[in-house]
C-alpha cells in the first residue's frame, strides 16, 4: 500500500494523534474479483469514526476513509 495519507485532528474533540484504523477484506466470489476491502477510522478519545467507501482496492478503501475523515463543514 502507498504511504499514510495525513490525518487531520478528530472533527468532535479535537484529539490528533491516537486513531484506530481497521481494515476488513472479504471474499465475495458473486462480485468482480470477489475481494472486498473496507476501512473505517476511528478516535481512540471519543470513539467517534468515519467509514471509506467499500472499494475492490485495498489502498481505494484507505484513501476514501481518509478523505472522509479529513472532510470538515464549511
């Protein structure tokens, strides 16, 4: 996999270093290659996460749940 992807401190309590970053693979023999990749990223303080779009690449998943962790309001 390519190299981390900066994240940004948690959205809810501001805590910016202690994350949690799991990666589940499935085998799906009914779909395209028939593995299945999902990450989700989750503050160890509050608990709070954020879940990548399911994706048939390992480094897809990762880089979705980064983004959508990074992502803020405006």
């Amino acid at each position: 996999m390519e190299s981390k992807i900066e994240l940004k401190p948690c959205p809810f309590c501001g805590e910016e270093n202690d994350f949690v970053i799991t990666f589940s693979k499935s085998i799906l023999p009914m779909y395209k290659d028939g593995t299945y990749y999902t990450v989700r990223i989750n503050c160890r303080n509050c608990w709070s996460g954020h879940h990548g779009l399911d994706s048939y690449s390992e480094t897809a998943a990762y880089k979705s749940a980064v983004e959508r962790w990074n992502r803020r309001a405006q």
